[in-house]
C-alpha cells in the first residue's frame, strides 16, 4: 500500500512537469516558426533564448 502512495506523490508531482515542459517547448516553436518568415539570424537569436531560458529557471533555484 505504501509502495501505491509514493507512486501517486511522484505522478502527482511528475505530470505537471512534463506538461509544463511540453508547452514551454511549443511555445519555443511557434516562436522559431514566427520569426523564420524575417530571416536566419533571427532564429539563431530565438534559439539561443530558448536554450537560455530554461537554464535560468534551474539556477533560480
């Protein structure tokens, strides 16, 4: 019975992480997507904020 509690803490905690991320990454590609109509050194620029971004929330911690 215990084994079931820690099994539901973890997914109770692991499933909005994964939904969090999940969307932070299609918020990345609609983001690339948007800016490749301007030109390449645009989305170099977007893609280095969002390899950034999520480094930044790790260090805030």
């Amino acid at each position: 019975m215990k084994e079931r509690a820690y099994i539901s803490a973890f997914l109770s905690l692991a499933v909005p992480a994964i939904i969090e991320n999940s969307l932070q990454s299609l918020v990345g590609f609609v983001a690339v997507s948007f800016i490749s109509k301007i030109d390449l050194e645009e989305v170099a620029a977007v893609g280095v904020a969002n390899a950034i971004h999520p480094m930044s929330l790790i260090l805030k911690f």
